[in-house]
C-alpha cells in the first residue's frame, strides 16, 4: 500500500510540475518570425562578407593567347577549342545535284 500512496504522490507532483512549466510556456507566444530566426543559418553580415572577399586572393591571371595542342587544337584556361576540316587538304566536294534540275 505505501508503495501505491509513494507511485501516487510522485504523480501528483510531476503533474503539477508539467502544469507549471505549460502554464510558463503559454505565457510567451509563438511566432513564425522566431521560428524561422532559430531554423536559420547563421550568416556573416554584409560588411564582414564584402572585407573578406577584398583580403581573399582572386583567380589567377588567364594568358590572353591559347596554348596549342599537338593535335591542333587551341586550349585557353580550361577550354579547348578544335577545329576540324571536313575536306581532305586539296580535294573541294560538291555534292552532286538533284535529278531532273539543270546544272548552271
């Protein structure tokens, strides 16, 4: 029997201490604007951001003229640039024209 009067006064005061603790809570409302401060990353300010940029070294200087490959292509920074001839040097194809149309 005492351990069921124990159980039940353990009870009681947990309960009442989650009354007092809800009733604390109620008295500050929620808001969406403090759910979403507390949800968002924090971010340096502008000022901050914009100095340490000015103090951060910037991308390395690109040479103006490309660097030709062996197989003739032209690369520049991280681009290649090929250029490709159809044609076999000194033979000119021309397709042959459509049947029934005169040659000019």
């Amino acid at each position: 029997m005492n351990r069921i009067v124990a159980f039940a006064g353990a009870l009681v005061l947990v309960g009442a201490w989650a009354a007092a603790a809800g009733a604390d809570e109620a008295k500050a409302p929620i808001r969406a604007s403090m759910l979403l401060s507390v949800l968002s990353p924090i971010s340096e300010s502008r000022d901050a951001a914009f100095d340490r940029a000015m103090k951060e070294s910037g991308p390395p200087a690109r040479r103006p003229d490309g660097e030709v490959q062996p197989d003739g292509s032209i690369r520049y920074g991280s681009v290649t640039i090929t250029v490709r001839n159809p044609c076999p040097p000194g033979i000119h194809y021309e397709p042959p024209s459509l049947p029934g149309r005169v040659r000019k």
